[in-house]
C-alpha cells in the first residue's frame, strides 16, 4: 500500500477517520553533503516535515516524517549543517511526494486550471486552481530542438485581431515552439537563431515564404497540397457560378419570376446609364445601389449571366416524382390531396404542405431534382469511380450543355492526379498551367497565376512527401486548449500548454 514510501522507515499507520497518518524517519545511512560533497552520519539534530502523499481507500494520506540535520566533517566547508533529503521522494520546500506531485502534474497538463482543481477534489487531491496553475507552470518544457523538417503554420489568438505561429517538426509531430504574431520577422529571427533547418513544410502565406527565403536561402520550401487543392476548390466552384447560365437551363425549376425580371430590369437601367457615360458611382447614386452591386452587373454582357441556380434541397418528395409527373401530365387537374393519398399509399412519410411547396415551385415536372452550384462543384471534384452512376450521367449531360464546364472537368481531374507526389509531376504541372491558360475559364486563370508566384514551393510538394498535415492536426488540438481556457490566460501559459502536449 505504500511501496511509494520505500525509502523512509515506517513507524506507524494511525487511522484519523478521513485522514490516513503515516509516521516514518529516514534511514540511519551517511548521506553526502550538498556543497562538497563528504559523506556524513553525524547528527547535528532532528527536524520534521508534513507531506502529502496519493489517497488510499478514498481518504487522504499525510507523512510526518522526521528528517536529520547533519554537520559536515569537512573543514572549511560553508555548509556546517544542512538538513537531508530523500531523492525520488522528497524534494526542498516541497508539501508533496514526487509520485503525488507527477499526478498532479498529469492532470494539470490536460485541464490546467479551473478544469483541473476540479477533477482533483473528485480524486481526494484538493488544490486550488492558482495552485493548479502554478503547478503546470513548473513543469519542465522539453529541451529545443532544430528539426530536420520544420511544419510552420499560424492560428488565432483573437480572430483578426491577434495572431501567433507554430512550429512542429513534420516528421514526427513534435512540438518545436510558438511564436507571437504571425508575420515574416518573429519567423525569420527564429530561424536564424536555429539554424539547421533542411526543408520547411507551409501553407501559401508569401510573408512566411519571404521569411525562409532571407534566413535560409538554401532550405527547400514545400507548399503544402492540402491548401493547393483547396484553393482549385475555391475557384471551381466560384466557376461553376459564373457558368450557372447555362447547365441551369438544363432543369428549369420554375418560368421566370419576380427576382429574374428584376435583374433585368437592373441591368438594362445600368447599362444604359454606362452607355450614355455616366460613371460608376454616379450610377450607384442615381439607381440607390452599392457600388460593388453596380461592378457586378457592369462586368456581365448579357443579364442571363446573373441567373442563379436554384438553391433547393432534397426533399421526401423526390423518390415519388415520377409518380407525380404521370398523374399530372395524365389528369392536370388532380388535387393536391387526391395526389398526397397516393403516394402516402406509396411509402410517403412527408406532410401535406411539403407536397404543395414541392408542386408549387414546380419541381415535379423536372427530370431530377434541381441540383446547386456548390453540389455540382462537389460532383466535379470528387473522382469519377466514388460517383454515382446517376450522378455521372448527370455529368454528363451538364458537360453537353456547357462546354467550359467539360473543360473545367478535365482540368480537375488531371490537376487531383498531380497530388500523389511523384518525380516528374513538376514538369505536368508546367503542361497543366499551360492548358490551363488556354482554357476559357478566368478564375482558373487566377489560380495558375498564384501557382506560378510559388511555382518552387508547388513543385517541391507535389514530388517529396513532406506536407503539413501533422501541423495542422497540431493547430486544431490547440483550439480546443483554448477553448478551456476560453480566452483569459495570457500567451506564456498557452505557449507552455502546447509545447506539454
């Protein structure tokens, strides 16, 4: 039961209802001195010491302990007398076993403070939360350390307001440090001060890139492909939208309504105003429109470039569609109820007046459900075997319709092949930008142009297999830190809790 106590002599066990007293000394052994170093066994006197050692049965456990005070048979040593220590268990100043102090340690680590003094009272270990705090604050960081393969990221302190950056190694997931503020100088005077760094793993920031560039100018920058893709999934579905004109004419959900005639009417007052020279703003002023609003429709030739998808989800009433198609094209003047009892008949779980918005919108006389800019996005970027076979021929027909949109396609696709690292993707990404360029397909064209602002870096992730995953995963466990703290301790005290975990 107490085995921890192994090195004092046990004396005595006296039971004190909710309080469990262990009396011990230490063993009669010289032991050296703390400045010189002499063995000695002389006793000078006896002192005692009341620690607190890990509960038993639920109660708490107290060690009075009765410690030696030795004098020192060295001549000319300063320290005459000094009292001993029990290594491994007993520390100077300390009112806590080692072992009781390292599970203290272990919880305090994953709560801190106010989380962590109360699962200490649950575990019959009372501390308060300064106490818990001050705890975790003593614990030692592990020793720095100059990685072969940095992972730089940054993360919110204060969202865009206040920033900071971290740095892990990205083979193994170490924490390295954290960084005040995000910008190129506190990185650059980091590396600097450690150097050694081999290859640097980062997402596209140019303040981070400009930073390695200055303090390592033979360190190898790889961009990490997850935020490359991402980026292609931005400017899909951003082409999608401005290509909704015409794979939406493909499942019309309703004849053109109140929203439509007004976009039309906008745009030739717009317009005819540009014609005659009036300016911008002055537009803005004289039709009561933002400024942006009157861009928008300035840089469209015609007003169907405007035109939305309809944005309608799947509903209940989708599977018996056809069923509802028949009947209607059979009989146009069958009620809604008489409509509602069979398809009740049928499996229908929905309510009456889901049925009457669904053929009121007029989404029963389509082929297929209406589908969104950002489900279509989804489809183009999803690889062509986890489709459905529905959604293929969905596709499929799209692309006849919408011939940028078949190029979009294939642009994705050969663009998802390069992200399996390999030799050689380097020079397919140079034929991609090229065909990319070429296509009639401006928001691609933007997103060759930021490949080309950090074409070395792209090139690097897409033929090593460094990347920024494990930094990432680092950045979301410190969110949830945060979140315990819910914003009151100061950086000192995140920056120790990260570089613990």
């Amino acid at each position: 039961m107490f085995s921890g106590l192994s090195d004092l002599v046990i004396e005595d066990v006296v039971d004190e209802n909710d309080l469990i007293r262990v009396i011990a000394r230490t063993r009669d052994e010289p032991v050296p001195c703390p400045v010189c170093g002499v063995l000695t066994g002389r006793v000078h006197g006896f002192c005692g010491r009341t620690v607190t050692d890990v509960p038993v049965d639920g109660r708490k456990v107290v060690v009075s302990v009765t410690v030696r005070r030795l004098a020192c048979p060295a001549l000319g040593c300063p320290q005459q007398t000094f009292r001993e220590q029990v290594p491994g268990l007993l520390e100077r100043y300390q009112r806590r076993t080692n072992r009781l102090t390292g599970q203290l340690g272990a919880v305090v680590r994953e709560l801190a403070g106010r989380a962590g003094a109360r699962l200490s009272q649950a575990l019959d270990i009372a501390v308060s939360r300064s106490t818990a705090l001050r705890l975790l604050m003593r614990l030692p960081l592990p020793p720095p350390r100059v990685p072969r393969v940095l992972g730089v990221d940054d993360f919110a302190l204060k969202r865009r307001h206040r920033y900071a950056t971290i740095l892990i190694d990205a083979e193994t997931g170490e924490r390295i440090d954290v960084l005040p503020g995000r910008g190129a100088d506190a990185l650059e005077v980091w590396l600097r001060a450690h150097p050694g760094v081999e290859i640097v793993c980062r997402d596209g920031s140019g303040a981070y890139g400009e930073a390695i560039r200055r303090a390592l100018p033979d360190a190898t920058q790889v961009s990490d492909r997850w935020h490359v893709w991402k980026n292609l999934c931005d400017k899909t579905l951003a082409e999608v939208r401005s290509h909704s004109s015409c794979w939406a004419a493909v499942n019309p959900a309703r004849p053109a309504g109140v929203r439509e005639q007004t976009i039309r009417e906008r745009w030739q007052q717009i317009h005819d105003l540009l014609d005659k020279g009036v300016g911008l703003l002055e537009c803005a002023r004289r039709l009561n429109l933002s400024l942006n609003t009157v861009k928008r429709y300035a840089r469209t030739r015609e007003p169907e470039a405007l035109r939305r998808a309809p944005r309608y989800r799947p509903t209940l009433v989708d599977p018996y569609r056809d069923h509802l198609r028949e009947r209607r094209a059979a009989e146009p003047a069958v009620p809604v109820l008489q409509l509602f009892r069979e398809i009740k008949e049928l499996g229908y779980t929905g309510s009456l007046n889901l049925l009457y918005r669904y053929i009121t919108q007029g989404r029963a006389e389509g082929d297929r459900p209406v589908i969104t800019p950002r489900r279509l996005a989804r489809l183009l970027l999803t690889r062509p075997d986890r489709l459905r076979e529905a959604d293929t021929t969905l596709l499929q027909e799209l692309a006849v319709t919408c011939p940028e949109l078949a190029e979009l396609a294939r642009l994705v696709r050969t663009f998802a092949e390069l992200l399996t690292p390999a030799a050689g993707n380097d020079a397919k990404l140079a034929a991609w930008i090229t065909d990319a360029r070429a296509a009639n397909l401006p928001h691609l064209h933007g997103f060759a142009n930021g490949l080309e602002l950090d074409r070395e870096a792209v090139n690097a992730g897409i033929t090593l297999p460094h990347h920024n995953g494990r930094t990432e995963g680092v950045n979301t466990r410190t969110k949830r830190i945060m979140r315990q703290m819910h914003g009151r301790a100061g950086f000192d005290l995140l920056r120790h809790r990260i570089l613990l975990q």
